[in-house]
C-alpha cells in the first residue's frame, strides 16, 4: 500500500457517482415537481383536469387547497389540489 496516496483520489468514485446521481435524477425530478406547482397555481374554472385517481373531471369551482370538480350531470367531487395530475385541456381551447 502507496503511504503517499491522495485521499482525495480514494473519494474520486464516491463523487463521480453523486454527479452523475444529480443530473440523472435528482436534477429532473425537482423540474418536475416544479411544473407540477405552476400547473396547481394556473387551474381555473372549466380546466378539464385528470387526478392522480383517475379521475377525469371539469373544475367547477377552485378553493384555496382544494378543487370541486364536475365528473357528470349532477356529480361534483372536492378533491385536494395536489391531487390533480395532469390537465388535459385548457379553459381556452
């Protein structure tokens, strides 16, 4: 054994494999988790929106942490906003 080695180049490796960690998946989930909140801040009335249930649904009414979604004639749903998944069309298309 080298008594001389750098110990920086024992953690070399280590390293490699934390940046390579952070721009495969750390990196983008955070991306991600970022469209998810400015899609929830943008929902309005007549979004029609999917859960994370499966829901599909048109937004009646938008509270502050939640949604009442229109699923058919005379069914409403409350749901949470974080709940919400995707959306499926804009109110002005």
């Amino acid at each position: 054994m080298n008594a001389g080695s750098n110990p920086l180049l024992n953690l070399m490796p280590v390293i490699l494999i934390f940046i390579v960690f952070y721009f495969l998946l750390i990196r983008p989930q955070k991306k991600t988790q970022e469209e998810h909140k400015k899609m929830i801040a943008a929902l309005k009335k007549n979004d029609e929106v999917v859960t994370s249930g499966g829901i599909h649904g048109t937004i009646m009414n938008v509270k502050e942490d939640t949604v009442t979604l229109k699923v058919d004639d005379n069914v409403k749903v409350e749901v949470q906003k974080n709940s919400i998944s995707t959306m499926r069309r804009k109110a002005s298309e």
